[in-house]
C-alpha cells in the first residue's frame, strides 16, 4: 500500500520564499533559493516498494498491450474496408 504524501510546501519554506521575494536579492541568491527548494522539494519523495514497482510495471505493460491491440484491430478494419470500398488495384 502506497505511503501518504503530503503535497504542500512546509510553512517555513514559504515564508523563507516570501522574504527573498520581497528582498529582491541578485540573481545568485535567487538561484540559490531555488536549489534550496529543490532539496526541500526532493526530500518529500516517496520511493515505491519493490512490490509496488513490480505491480505498477505490470498495470503500464497490460494498459500498452490493450492498446496496441485496438489500434491494430482499427487497422485492419479500415484496411478491410478500404479494398471493400476501392476494390483491388488491377489493369
């Protein structure tokens, strides 16, 4: 069972964003900022288990077999229907 994420920025990150907002600082500063809010950012990831994994790859490899199915069915269809509507090309 997936863990729970939480999806909003910490209060403290917020307002650290507010403060350099309002200071207007140099570019090097703000770039700075960024990168400390990308860490803060990549700490709340939540890797999936190994079971997880395995079972989400699973759910993508059937949800791209079923499609290509269908759009190989439609294929044929509309190549069926085709040389039924034009006919064959012959001299």
């Amino acid at each position: 069972m997936a863990r729970k994420v939480i999806d909003e920025p910490s209060e403290d990150v917020v307002a650290n964003a507010q403060k350099e907002r309002e200071a207007k600082r140099n570019p090097f500063s703000r770039i700075a900022l960024f990168i400390r809010q990308v860490f803060v950012e990549l700490s709340k990831v939540v890797t999936p288990t190994r079971r997880e994994l395995v079972n989400y790859t699973g759910v993508v490899l059937v949800f791209v077999i079923i499609m290509m199915a269908i759009v190989f069915g439609l294929d044929q269809l509309f190549g069926w229907l085709v040389i039924l509507v034009f006919g064959t090309s012959g001299s």
